[in-house]
C-alpha cells in the first residue's frame, strides 16, 4: 500500500539548491526535481551531503521557496544524491502544475 498522503507527478525540473549541509558548511548548487507533490518534491544531483531536519531554499527561475529535507538516499545505492523534500506550510507552492489535472490524467 502506498504510504503518500498526495498524488505526485513525475518531472524533470532544474533548480538552485543552497542551505547548510551535513557538517554545518554553506552550499549552492545545480540539481533535478524528478517529481513534485502539493506537499513536497524529489530532487536528484545533490553532491552535498544533507541531513534530514535540514531547511532548504529551492529556486525555480525567479520563484523561491524552502523545504524541510524528510528523506536523504543512501550512499551507494540508487537514491545516493536524491532528497525527499516536504514544503513548510507558510510557503508558496512553485511548480506550476495543476496537480488536479495532473491526478485526472494519471487515475483516468
């Protein structure tokens, strides 16, 4: 049974990424959304390690928004470089997708 509580949408979106990372020091960088939920997204391409807890800025073109990282791949596996992204409630939804047409498509 899938444990999401919103449908996601896969996509393969560029973004600026820049927060602290594992050990405290700043970074920026170039990474991919690989699917986005009203809540929250997957980014991959992350050189930086991050801990999850970690607050996040996101920049899709001259939209910002910060996200809350939950999950963080393992090392060495697949989803080494990968980062489970939840939005923190009082910020902007940047995407620009309309999820319910998005849901419609993939349930039809």
């Amino acid at each position: 049974m899938d444990r999401r509580r919103n449908q996601r949408v896969a996509t393969l979106v560029p973004v600026r990424v820049w927060g602290l990372d594992a050990r405290s020091m700043p970074f920026t960088q170039l990474a991919t959304v690989t699917n986005v939920s009203s809540s929250g997204a997957v980014i991959e391409g992350m050189r930086s390690r991050i801990r999850p807890g970690e607050v996040l800025d996101v920049q899709l073109g001259n939209e910002r928004t910060q996200f809350r990282v939950v999950w963080t791949g393992k090392p060495g596996t697949r989803r080494d470089g990968e980062i489970g992204l939840e939005r923190l409630a009082v910020e902007p939804y940047i995407w620009g997708v309309d999820l319910r047409q998005c849901q419609l498509v993939a349930e039809g």
